[in-house]
C-alpha cells in the first residue's frame, strides 16, 4: 500500500471485487439518474479541483478517494429510494431529540405518522402521547404503529385519550396467538417519525426515560438518532408505509417528495429479515469490503452473520484501520457473553474491539473513509439479520460522516480495548458459557 503501484492495483482489485453490478446502460440515461450522479459528485466533492486536492491532502495514501466511492454509491442506486438536496441533524443527547421531537408534532398541520419499537408509559411516553392527541384534536391525522413485544407495558387505558382524539393506533404483531398473522420472533424494531411529510425522524431511540437525557430521564442507554429534511422524508415514509401493509390496512398515500433542503445525499435502506429484501445486510458487506481507510463500527449487540463477519475481517487484511465498539454493560447479557466466543476471530485479522462500560451502549452507526455514514436500527445480530423490520439512512456527506467518526472517536476514549492476549486468558468456565450463549443465539 506504499507503493503508488501497489495501491492502484489495491484499488482496482476492490472494484474488481464489487459484487454488486453498476446499473444497465439504460438506467445510466434516465434523467433521475443523472440528476442524482451529478448531486453525488457534489456531496462526495468531485466538482472542485479545490476540493479535490484538500482530500487528496488528507488521505495522501488514496488520492482518487472520491471516484472510488462514487463507483460504490452509484452501484447501490439500483437498490433505490436514493435522492440528493437533504438536511441532516445527528443527536446523541435523547433530551434533545425529544425536545425537537414534541416541537415538531405540536406544530404539525395535516399528518403525523409514528413507528416505535419501545414506547413505554413513562414521563416521557406519556408527554408524547398527549403531544400526539392534542395534534389529533386540532385536525391532524396521526397514525401510531407500536410493537407488540418491545411495547408489551402499553395499556389500552393509556393509549385511549390518544384514540378518542381520533388517531389511529395499531399494535404490529400481538403477544396473543388469537391476534397474531405472523411468526413471534418477527418483531417491527422501526423507529420511523415523519410530520407532514416535510420532517422525520429515525434512528435507534427509542421513547422512555431510558433514551433520554436528565432532563427527561435517567441516560441508561448512549444511543444516536437523525432528524431529516428534504426528499429524503418521503422514503422513509414508503418505508412506514411498507410496515403498515403488513398488517393488511390497506395502503397509505405518500406524501410529495419535498423541495431540496440541504446538500447532503442520502439513501434509505429497510430489511425485514425475508429473502430478497436485505438491503442493509447487502449495503454493509458492500460498503465495508470496499472500505480504503478506515471503518468506524458502533453496535451493542456484536453476532454478525458469517459473510459480514469476512468483509470486516477481510478489510481489516487489507490494512484499513477497522474498529468495533460494543457494549461492556449490556440490557441483554446473553448476547455479550455471545459475542465475546467470536471476538479472537476478527482480533486475529487486526480488528480493534472496544467494551464501554460507563452506560449502556444502544447506539448502530458506521463511518466509512470520512464520506459515508450510516445511522438506523440495525444490530449486526441474528434477530435484525434475520427476524426484525429495520431501516438504516445512510449519507454521503463529510459532516455528518466526520460527526458519527467524532462521536466514535470520543465514546472508545472511554471505553476498554479488548486485547487478543486477555481474551485468550479467560477463564475455562467463561469460554464455555460463552461457547454456550453464542450457540444458543445462533438458533
């Protein structure tokens, strides 16, 4: 990789690699896709010969950075809902998503649709149901969609001053068999906000104390969320749509795709563990296996399937500085233990792994080569891989990918690097509840 011949061949052998096709010539002609190549190379950088020389000057081992991903991010359009001209703002304080969250509903005028996963009848489950009832009052027609599992502590008796405003209010897969269409284990662990079809909201928080802040609650979980403006909101508004038809209601009408509101290029991928439709396990292998840099990975529950555990591996061969944080204090033991039976897989190969033990880690982001950034709903663990409703945003913008690095950078500072030394001394008892946990996860 020192050589300059070394690292074209580098370069060309990744794309070379790339098993995901460009699109057809006659796809590469349609005026969208030529709209959205050019607003690519606008948010990756390409326009500028300014631009370009600063980034060859911050990644002087891979000057052609830029035309690389381009290559990358143009292969993934085919998987669609792509568009260009959005704002994007990143939270990592719950008090301060929940503050935006309850302002943006108390000023929505015609529509509000609310995907959760947890929505627990707390202080701050409670206050968001009663924003939500005073929109429905004055005219807005909110539809909430919560799951059957992750909100099993919500009550008809707390949910009835929302239905009587008029909302209409749903439960995706019911604990009771007599209710349920589908498998138990398939659980909607979405987080989808969209107000008016102009804003929305998605990420990993949920809504209970335990996402928020101080202010609001008691912090337990360090998590990330996104709040985004422009044409991106109708995409993830198919994505809630999607969810909604599961339940056989019928489709819902989408809102208009929103005039541009920012610059940054965002793709929206949704997985619902069936065949065929693993967007954002195909994006991740994508996208890591063709890493040149460096490669961020933030998850607390660490039990990637077989081939994602070779992109990360293979990448950290090829000497891309590829890190993990995980959590040290988890909400789901079982799942720590599991993870810790694979961790000499990818600490062999030159993975860096960090623990954090001083809250607990709910946060699933990625930052790749300081351009892409990825923040959603999906663990690398079987349950998202294979089982859950999921959806991911991932953004090609410096800023937003430098502040899911900064955000990274900051939270492994306090964490604990796992070695490959200390993890080969444990204790004979530890490997084998380890070995055991990871088995019964594999299920």
């Amino acid at each position: 990789m020192r050589s300059g011949v070394r690292r074209e061949d580098k370069i060309a052998s990744i794309r070379s690699a790339m098993t995901e096709p460009v699109l057809p010539a006659r796809a590469k002609a349609s005026p969208r896709l030529r709209r959205l190549k050019a607003a690519l190379r606008r948010a990756i950088g390409l326009t500028s010969r300014r631009r370009r020389r600063r980034r060859a000057g911050r990644f002087p081992h891979h000057p052609d950075i830029a035309q690389h991903w381009e290559l990358i991010v143009i292969s993934m359009l085919r998987f669609g809902r792509a568009s260009s001209g959005n704002r994007v703002k990143m939270y990592c304080d719950g008090d301060e998503r929940l503050d935006d969250i309850w302002q943006s509903i108390d000023q929505a005028k015609k529509e509000i649709w609310f995907e959760i996963y947890t929505l627990e009848p707390d202080r701050v489950g409670n206050r968001t149901i009663e924003v939500l009832a005073r929109a429905a009052e004055r005219g807005c027609k909110v539809t909430l969609l919560y799951d059957g599992v992750g909100s099993s502590h919500l009550t008809e008796s707390v949910l009835r001053p929302l239905r009587q405003a008029g909302a209409e209010i749903e439960v995706f897969n019911p604990i009771w068999r007599w209710r349920r269409k589908i498998p138990l284990l398939r659980r909607d662990h979405r987080k989808i906000i969209i107000i008016d079809g102009q804003i929305a909201f998605c990420g990993g928080m949920n809504i209970s104390e335990q996402y928020a802040g101080t202010r609001y609650g008691n912090g337990r979980f360090r998590d990330c969320h996104v709040r985004l403006e422009g044409p991106c909101v109708r995409d993830l508004a198919s994505v809630f749509a999607s969810s909604w038809k599961l339940l056989h209601k019928g489709r819902k009408r989408l809102p208009r795709r929103t005039e541009p509101a920012g610059s940054t290029f965002a793709q929206v991928f949704a997985s619902s563990g069936a065949q065929g439709r693993r967007l954002i396990q195909r994006t991740l292998r994508l996208t890591i296996r063709n890493a040149l840099h460096h490669c961020y990975i933030t998850t607390p529950y660490f039990i990637p399937p077989l081939r994602l555990m070779r992109a990360i591996n293979r990448a950290a061969q090829r000497g891309v500085d590829v890190r993990i944080l995980t959590a040290g204090i988890s909400d789901v033991p079982i799942v720590r233990m599991a993870a810790q039976h694979i961790y000499g897989a990818f600490l062999r190969h030159g993975v860096s792994i960090y623990e954090m033990f001083d809250s607990t880690l709910h946060a699933k982001t990625l930052t790749i080569d300081g351009l892409y950034g990825t923040v959603g709903s999906f663990n690398l663990d079987t349950w998202s891989d294979k089982r859950n409703l999921e959806v991911n945003v991932a953004m090609i913008d410096q800023n937003v990918a430098g502040d899911i690095q900064s955000e990274f950078l900051k939270n492994i500072k306090s964490s604990t690097e796992v070695t490959l030394d200390n993890w080969q001394k444990r204790p004979w008892w530890r490997r084998v509840l380890n070995w055991a946990a990871y088995q019964v996860l594999r299920m």
